[in-house]
C-alpha cells in the first residue's frame, strides 16, 4: 500500500500545538454515493482522472480540524490509497487559512457532554 503525502501532512497537523497556524462550495461526490452526511461539506472532494484533491471547509475556524473532519479524511485517504489510479492528494483549505490545527472548542463541548 501506498502512503499520501497528505496522510503524513494530516498526521503532523494534528500533532501541532493548538497555539500554531497557517497563515460555499459543493461537494463533489467522487465515491457515487447518493447519501451525503452534513459533515461530508466540512471536507470538499474534487478530483481529476489521477488525482484528488480535500479541502477543508470550515473558513469561519480557520479550518480548524474537529472530529468528523479528522474521521472523514481519514476515510477518504484509506479508499485512495487503494485506488491504483490515484498518483497523488492535495490537501488545501478554503478561505484565508490552510487550517489553524485541532479545533479545541469542539473538543471543550465534546467532554462536557
């Protein structure tokens, strides 16, 4: 199996300090199924014969990444890294940012819960 640069970019994203940054659309449904999660727009799928491309959707955070993020791109790089025919993933953000690191303010409402 073949490792995405992006697999490791998301890994290290989300080792970061919290205090670290970077300084819509539609989905683009690329698996053909007709059942889309809310959460699905948080992460925008596009892609061209040989490559595919995420990018976070989530401007008005600065991208910060929350659980479903995380869990769908997670997700998506398992069924690209099967996929002979993907060569490479761009991982981008929407908005001014790449992505401000783990979004700490879910995480809060998550223990709280």
């Amino acid at each position: 199996m073949r490792t995405h640069k992006s697999a490791l970019l998301l890994r290290r994203i989300l080792s970061l300090n919290k205090h670290h940054s970077y300084g819509g659309r539609r989905l683009a449904s690329l698996s053909g199924n007709p059942l889309i999660d809310d959460s699905d727009n948080l992460v925008i799928v596009e892609g061209k014969a040989s490559s595919r491309t995420a990018i976070l959707n989530r401007p008005s955070s600065l991208n910060a990444l929350n659980t479903s993020m995380v869990a769908r791109l997670q997700k998506l790089y398992r069924n690209w890294e099967d996929d002979p025919n993907i060569e490479f993933v761009v991982l981008k953000g929407g908005g001014r940012a790449f992505a401000a690191g783990g979004d700490i303010v879910s995480l809060y409402k998550l223990i709280k819960e």
